[in-house]
C-alpha cells in the first residue's frame, strides 16, 4: 500500500475515533454523575478572617496590645460574640448604618440572662397603647393578683409618689438596676403567648422567653400568668385582665452549657440542659436595641407599637444612673456604674461626663452581656456595641465560681475603649445632630 494512502487512512480513523469519544463524553455530562461516597469539603481555618467583620475586629485587637489575645485565642470556648453598628449620617442628617460581627456567622447558644428585659419594657408599653381606649396609661396603678400555684400578688410599691405599683415604675427599675420582680410582674402583664408571638411576628426569631427569674416554677407554672387589674387616679376599676395560660408548643431545643453543674447541693457531672430556658441571640438583641434607638432604619414590623414620648421614657431611664431617680430612689450602696459593663466595666471610677451609654446588661451562669448605644455629645460620637462573653473557666456552673471580674468586665471595658477611639479618630462626612438624646434627668 502507497505510504501515503497508509497515513491518509490512519489519520481519519482516528478523527472517528476522537469524534465518538467527544460526543459520548457531552452525553455522560448531561447525567448525574455517579459517586460511591459523599464527598465532604472542609472549609480551610482561615475562612474566618475572609469575614469583613472578623477582619476589623482582628485588626483591631492587634492594634490593642495586651488586652484581646486571649479573647481571640479563646473566641470558641468563651463564645464572644460581638456586633458593631457604625453609624454615618447623610447630607439631611439621616442615620446610614453599616454593622461588624466577630464569631456571628453561626451563633452559639448563650443564656440571655437579663437582657430579655428590654424588649419585655417595650412589649408592656405597645400593650398599654393597645389598651389606651379603656384609659390606662404607663402610670395607672396595676394590682398584680394570683390564681395558680407558684403566683404571687402585688398591691403595693413604696417607692412611687402614691405608694401603688404601675408599668412607668417597673420599666424604671428594669434599667436603673436590673430588677427581677419588676420584670416579673411584667411578664405576668404581659402573658407568655403575647410576649413570644409578638416577638416572632416582628422578626426575631430567635426569641423564646419561656420563665420568669429568680423564681423557680415548672414550665406549667410559667405558662400560667396572673390576672392584673388597673385603677385611675381615683382608684376606680378600668380594666381587669384575667390569668392566662400559653397553649402554644414551641420549636424544640438542644441547647446545654459547660461540662457539670450543681444541683440542690449535689454535682452533676455533665451539661446543664438549657433548652427549657430563655433565649435570645445577640442579633436580635442588637437589632431591638436599633429598632428603639434608629426606628427609622429598620423595617415597620421590627418596629415596637409605642408612642416618641414612650421612646423617650425609655431612652431617658437606660441611660440614666441610679442616683440620678428619684421614685425610685437608691441609696449610695447601688453604683452608678454597676449596670454599665461596655467602656466601663462595672467601675464608677471609668464613667466619663461627656459620654452617656444606652443599654441593657445581662448577667447570669457566668454570662455576660450588654447591648449598648453610646453617645459622645462633645466629640460627636454615636455607635452601637452588642457583646458577650461566657465568664467561666472550669465549666462548672452554679458553684459561684466565675470568671467576671478578671476576662468578661475587662473585656467589654477594653472593647468598647478600643471602638470608641476608633470612633473618634474616624473622619466622618457629615457631623451628626445628637440633641434628641440629652435628657433632664430626676436629680
């Protein structure tokens, strides 16, 4: 055969040949592939720095020598968690917000411990409004009766003008020094139907608050609430709400903290169950905290039903200090400093005069937490810092034995020094108008 036909030949059989593979491999494309066992992708240790937020806070942190190697050596084993809201203002004035997490990508369980009882102050002031056609308001006096096991009544309250209970003097207390029982008569009010579907209908999802504090009832009990009934100023009856009961289910939890717990004087040598226990994540703390601060920048159903005065009200006695009330008043054994955990760290040697923090604290099972709007009026400062920090060493809860004073107050001092010098040396296009938040305080 010619050479040349011989190779002729042979270069075509072997175009068929490459053409049949090509088009039989289009065709087994098209087909889901077949995989003998599933193949699992571990993200890389690094993907945490990928984060925009975790950048900033890294940055920072290493800008601060000293005081947040540990914190980011042991960011895990202490859950911190942190969100930072920097606020820009435009032409008009208008707040831009722009937030900064650090270990928020997939939140961790904490115990809100305290903190729930913001969003409990305004729930009790949307209700008073949604009441306001039978003539109630936040200071009509409220009778706190009882009809179930584990209730108790309340008729009287020393510290107010008239000697009776109301909502106006409850809210006081919540932020002036973190009262339990005035939370719990809230509670009660309120009922735990209202309080969690009013929650979840305005998007916070994670809310569950399932329990009263400092008193320790069966889930029955604390789905039971007491009748409460309200009087004018002559002390006539306007409305008498009966107990309540909250058939509704709730989504089923796992959620257990530390490695062993004590119980009635015993040690239990595993996790304490959590899941029958108040949550809330810190996202939706900070975003509560906007929606009273910059209702404005947040959509109308995260919004709270309440009136600018209401706001106010709020605002004025979350900032206000203990020996600045009168009813209720507080001797000097309460300091003013002692709910003030960011940039202060529960010293009152740390709290400046230019500078006034909005916030709710929480504290409890070695957790701490504050959610806080800081406002600088002589540097023209304003941002928002939600932490918190699990305070507890040897992971053994209820043996008293936690770790506040010496990781989680220094903590959230440094941390909020470090923003606020961040804050001060930021440049900012527009200077913000922060008269809406100076308030006349009671003394």
């Amino acid at each position: 055969m010619n050479k040349n036909v011989f190779f002729a030949i042979l270069i075509f059989y072997t175009l068929v040949i490459f053409m049949s593979c090509a088009g039989n491999k289009r065709i087994r494309q098209t087909q889901p592939p077949v995989v003998s066992a599933p193949v699992i992708i571990t993200p890389p240790v690094s993907v945490k720095t990928s984060d925009p937020g975790e950048k900033f806070f890294e940055d920072l942190f290493k800008h601060t020598p000293g005081q947040f190697e540990n914190i980011l050596k042991h960011r895990d084993d202490w859950n911190v968690q942190i969100i930072y809201t920097q606020v820009n203002r435009d032409r008009e004035g208008r707040p831009q917000l722009k937030h900064f997490y650090f270990n928020g990508s997939i939140p961790k369980y904490f115990y809100p411990a305290s903190s729930i009882k913001l969003p409990i102050a305004l729930l009790a002031l949307q209700k008073i409004r949604e009441l306001s056609g039978k003539g109630i308001t936040r200071n009509s006096t409220m009778i706190t009766e009882m009809n179930y096991a584990g209730q108790t009544a309340e008729y009287n309250d020393p510290n107010t003008p008239d000697g009776k209970p109301n909502i106006e003097q409850y809210i006081k207390k919540i932020f002036l020094v973190s009262d339990n029982d005035a939370y719990n008569r809230l509670y009660e009010f309120l009922g735990q139907e209202y309080i969690n579907s009013e929650l979840q209908k305005k998007g916070y999802s994670s809310a569950q608050i399932l329990h009263r504090l400092e008193v320790f009832l069966t889930e029955d009990q604390n789905r039971h609430t007491n009748p409460t009934k309200f009087f004018d100023n002559n002390n006539q009856l306007i409305y008498a709400a009966p107990g309540l009961f909250n058939q509704q289910a709730f989504t089923k939890r796992t959620d257990y903290i530390g490695k062993g717990y004590f119980s009635n004087g015993n040690f239990i040598d595993r996790p304490m169950v959590f899941s029958n226990k108040n949550r809330l994540n810190l996202s939706d703390l900070n975003s509560i905290l906007q929606a009273l601060v910059y209702p404005e920048t947040v959509e109308p159903r995260k919004r709270f039903n309440i009136t600018n005065d209401d706001r106010n009200f709020v605002l004025k006695y979350m900032s206000a200090y203990p020996s600045e009330s009168i009813f209720p008043s507080y001797d000097t054994s309460i300091h003013d400093a002692s709910n003030k955990f960011i940039m202060v760290g529960g010293k009152d040697e740390n709290l400046r005069k230019n500078v006034r923090i909005f916030n709710k604290v929480g504290v409890a099972y070695g957790q701490l937490i504050d959610v806080a709007f800081v406002v600088d009026h002589t540097n023209k400062i304003e941002f928002m810092l939600s932490a918190a920090i699990y305070c507890n060493e040897d992971a053994i809860l209820n043996d008293d034995k936690y770790d506040y004073e010496s990781i989680g107050l220094p903590f959230l001092k440094n941390l909020g020094d470090a923003i606020y010098e961040y804050e001060k040396a930021r440049k900012k296009n527009y200077q913000p108008d922060l008269s809406s938040f100076i308030f006349s305080y009671d003394k």
